[in-house]
C-alpha cells in the first residue's frame, strides 16, 4: 500500500482517514424525514419552525441543503374552481384589496372545493378569520347549494361575533337571497372578488390549498362520512393545534389567538 501511495503521489494518512459521522446532523436528518412524512406538502421554512420548537438550533440553509439532499423537495398543485359566477346585482366590489387587517372578526373569507370520491364528487364549503386564521365555519355536502355554504355561516355567526366584513367570490351560493340576508341582518359588510379574478379571493384559496395538499391529495376516501371525519380532525387538531402560519409569525391559530386575543 506504501508502493502503490509513493506511486500515486497519494498521501498514505488519507487513505486510512475515515471521517467521523456528526451524530447531531444524523439525528437532524432522521428527524426531517419523520416531518416530512408526517406533513409531505410542509416546505422547508416551516420544517425549520417544527424542528426549532422540538429544540434544535438550525437554520434554514441547513434545513433546506438536508431536505435537498434527501429529496425530500415538494411541489405545489394547482387547485380547481367550483362556483359557478354570476354578475352580483349590488355593486358591493372588492372592500378588502387594499385593507390592513389589524383584529380579529374584521374578515371573514369563505369559499368552495370539490373532494373526489370514487364515484363521485363532494364539496367543502369553508369560512375563515383572515386575522387569526381561524376556521370559524365548515361544511361538506354532496351538492352545490345554498345549504353548502348558509349553514357554517349561521353556526358560526352563533359561536363567534358578527365579522365586519364578509368577503367571497361571486358563486351563486355566496349570492343567495337566503345568504345575503343572513349578512344583512347582521349589519356585516359585503365584499366581492370581481368575476374571473380568484386571486382577490386568496385568503380563502390559501387556505383551500393548505387543506388539499396536507390532507385530501393524501388520502383516499371511500364515503362521504369518512371524508367529513378525516377533514374535522384536519381542521380541529392539525391545522388550529399544530400547523405553523407563517402569516402569524409561524405560530398556530390557536397560539395566535391566545396571545392577541388575551
């Protein structure tokens, strides 16, 4: 071996040098992998948060080059629209474009998703507080109606405060004889996404993201009744417990919500 290294001008002591493994970097990588089965859609920045709050001290390059490394990179799906638009009678417009949201019940955002059964398809119906994230009303249905999107709206109105604003795309549930009078005799003001611009509804397209990638591109429901139970703890004691929002300063809604609210 001493030949053969003379000949290769090749240090000898090198090639009997074997690094020594980083048990802290082993652990590290072992504990990514765990997140990033447990959330597959959880992005590098809030894989970072999770492992800060369990009590490592990293950073985001270190969490970003070990996720590359282990190809463990996501990608971002494109979600499908599912109300049917109508020219709104009222020139209510778009009363949240340009508004800075500084409490809570100041807006609701709500709108609608599909989820694929086997042989068909269901449709969530959602209504968030842009300010603490909180998902104040929910409901799955097998039809597009007026009922889909009325009955989380009046259970919410009756566990929370009135919003001040209640904003949504121009679907024909959201602009109902039965749903704008609920906000009417609220005195809760009515606020539209124009026609053909989803954006202006991106609260509520986020958050319709979040629940499609972190939960329903995830599994396979064979009932609506499966479907509904798995989407509750979903909604109940990952996204309010124990998903970070990086619009909340990697906090949970519920976190956020005890400290602003307190």
């Amino acid at each position: 071996m001493r030949q053969i290294c003379e000949v290769l001008d090749f240090n000898r002591n090198l090639f009997y040098y074997h690094p020594k493994s980083d048990p802290s970097e082993a652990r590290l990588r072992e504990e990514i992998e765990q997140l990033a089965v447990r959330y597959p859609k959880y992005g590098y920045r809030r894989i970072t948060k999770l492992l800060v709050r369990m009590g490592y001290p990293v950073g985001y390059r270190r969490v970003a080059r070990l996720m590359r490394e282990a190809n463990l990179s996501v990608s971002v799906k494109r979600v499908c629209q599912t109300t049917r638009s109508v020219e709104a009678e009222h020139n209510w417009g778009n009363r949240v474009q340009s508004l800075e949201i500084r409490r809570a019940d100041q807006v609701w955002v709500a709108d609608i998703t599909y989820v694929r059964l086997k042989r068909r398809f269901i449709y969530v119906a959602l209504l968030m507080d842009v300010f603490t994230r909180m998902i104040r009303g929910w409901q799955i249905g097998p039809h597009l109606n007026t009922s889909l999107t009325l009955k989380p709206l009046q259970e919410a109105l009756l566990e929370s405060r009135s919003p001040e604003i209640h904003h949504s795309d121009q679907g024909v549930q959201y602009l109902s004889t039965a749903y704008l009078s609920t906000l009417k005799e609220q005195g809760i003001e009515i606020s539209l996404a124009h026609r053909g611009r989803p954006w202006e509804n991106g609260y509520a397209e986020r958050l319709i993201r979040t629940l499609k990638e972190e939960e329903v591109h995830l599994n396979d429901y064979q009932s609506i009744t499966e479907a509904r139970d798995r989407i509750r703890h979903f909604i109940t004691q990952v996204y309010h417990q124990k998903r970070p929002h990086s619009a909340l300063g990697y906090l949970t809604p519920v976190e956020f919500s005890q400290q602003n609210l307190s």
